[in-house]
C-alpha cells in the first residue's frame, strides 16, 4: 500500500484537524510530506485536538511511524511566505507532486455575517484565507508540477460554497468557499494540458475539535441533533474526508478533473 512511494506533497493548515488528517494520510501511503501551517502547535488550542496527537506535531507524528516529514510554519495569505515555503520542499525533495490546499476556514458569527450586512474587514480576513490563500499555493506550486508535466492539486471548498445557509448567515465564508470551488474548475482546463489534475472538495459538518467546540454548539440548530440533517444519518469524520483526498491524489482518480465533490453524507441544509 506504498501508493505515493516517491510523491511528494505539501498540505497547508496541516497541524490539526482535516489537515493533520490529509498529512497522515499521505504519509502513510508513503509520500513525503511537508506539514505547512500558521502554527505548527495550533492543536492547542482545541481540547479534543490536543488529545488525539500522539506525538508533538504532525510532522513528529510521521517521523515516528517512519515516514518523511518536515514541518513549514506560513501564512498562507502571504504570498511571498508561500513561494519560499514551497521552494524549500522543492530545495529539500526536489519535487513537488501533490498539494492540498486546505489551511482556511471562517471569522465571526453567522449572526453577524449575514449578507447584507457583511462587515469588510471580515470579508478580507476570510476571503484572504481562503481563497488568496489557495491561489498563492496554486501559482507557487503549478511552475514546479508544470515542469514534471504531472500533479495533482486538491482544493478545499464547503458545502456552505454549495449552496446558502437558510438564514443567510456566515455569508462571506460561503462566498470564499464558492469562489474557490469554480476557481478550481478553471485551473483544472488551465493546467490539464500539463497532466495536472485538480478536484475541489466540499467537506460537511465534519466533527474536528474546533467544529465540535464551536460551530455545533452555536449553529442554529444548536438545539437539535445535526446528524438528522444527513441522510446517512452521521455527522463526518475526519478519516471520510482523508478517504476522498486518498482517492484524489491516487492513481484512481487518474481521469477525473474538475470536479467539486461533497463530503456530506447526503445533508440537506434546511432550518
Ligand atoms: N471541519 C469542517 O466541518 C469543515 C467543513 C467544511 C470545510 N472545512 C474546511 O476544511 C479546512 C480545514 O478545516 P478544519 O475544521 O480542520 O479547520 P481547523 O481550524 O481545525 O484547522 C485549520 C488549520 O489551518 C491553520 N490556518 C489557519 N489560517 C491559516 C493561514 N492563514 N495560513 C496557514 N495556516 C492557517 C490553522 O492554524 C489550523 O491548524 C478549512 O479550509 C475549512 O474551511 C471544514
């Protein structure tokens, strides 16, 4: 099962959460793998995070099981952090062949971030993490996979860039998140000629310490339980998201590109 033996792959927003996922992951299918993130000791901050790490880091995590690691603390809203975190995985490994762009998420309440009345500081703060973020990771890496005339680029939208939320809220965050899901669209017709394919992911209510800690107990369905909202009846895990970036980045996604795909065991976002 050494599917990536050989691969390298970056994924940004690695040190806990989905990232930490997509990172282990990877490097158990034997790539190299380079854990980029704000703060490679962010799991600190969430209980259940902090619990689930077995060692002092994601990167420590994969030394310890045997794999190849190294640890980039970057911003992914600064472009130039970005470029010269990518050229050290390039200096370090000589290649790049695989990168989830996954470092991003949400400021603010949905109470207070409804769409007419978004507030612009937020709408940069969001939309800088999110989608520049993804952007900048893109144009540093593609030069690189461009060159290999192979690669594979993962992408990282929500449902809430599917379709509204019922009560308009946590609108600059869905907006970021569509945005990101039809960017990847382009990017796949701009890079496809090169043998680089590129997928979106729209993860659901995947049950992450921060989800767990703060977004479920102040959703408005706060009262209920979110689990009747999917049809297969279960919130997600971390592991269902890391099984599609499995296949995303093997060679069993080898003639998909282009695609934006929901990982939300069948929800209905309805009030
Ligand atoms: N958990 C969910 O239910 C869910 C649902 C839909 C989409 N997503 C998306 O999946 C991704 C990961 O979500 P998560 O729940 O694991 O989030 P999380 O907040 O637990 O982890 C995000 C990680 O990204 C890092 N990060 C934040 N800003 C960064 C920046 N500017 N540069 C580099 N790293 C940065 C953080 O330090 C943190 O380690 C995000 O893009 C999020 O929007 C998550």
């Amino acid at each position: 099962m050494n599917k990536l033996q050989g691969k390298v792959a970056i994924v940004t927003g690695a040190a806990r959460g989905l990232g930490r996922a997509y990172a282990l992951r990877l490097a158990g299918l034997g790539a190299k793998v380079a854990v980029s993130d704000l703060n490679l000791k962010s799991y600190a901050e969430f209980e259940a995070e902090a619990k689930a790490m077995t060692a002092d880091s994601t990167t420590d995590e994969i030394l310890a099981m045997g794999g190849e690691a190294i640890g980039i603390e970057t911003d992914v809203t600064d472009e130039a952090a970005v470029q010269a975190m990518v050229n050290r995985v390039v200096q370090t490994w000589g290649r790049v062949d695989i990168l989830v762009a996954n470092a991003g998420g949400g400021r603010g309440r949905p109470m207070d971030t409804k769409a007419s009345t978004l507030d612009s500081g937020l709408l940069h703060l969001v939309t800088e993490m999110n989608l520049y973020g993804t952007v900048y990771c893109v144009n540093a890496v593609a030069p690189v996979m461009k060159e290999q005339r192979s690669g594979r680029i993962v992408t990282v939208s929500s449902i809430a860039g599917l379709g509204p939320s019922p009560d308009g809220g946590y609108a600059h965050y869905g907006a970021a998140k569509a945005a990101i899901a039809h960017y990847t669209r382009y990017l796949a017709q701009d890079l496809g000629p090169f043998g680089i394919n590129a997928n979106c992911i729209a993860p659901g209510v995947i049950t992450t310490g921060r989800i767990m800690a703060t977004v479920v107990p102040g959703s408005i369905n706060a009262n209920r339980d979110r689990s009747e909202q999917m049809a297969l009846r279960r919130l997600g895990s971390v592991e269902d998201c890391a099984k599609v970036v499995e296949f995303l980045v093997t060679d069993l996604s080898d003639y998909v590109s282009g695609q934006v795909i929901a990982i939300d065991g069948g929800m209905v976002r309805s009030g």
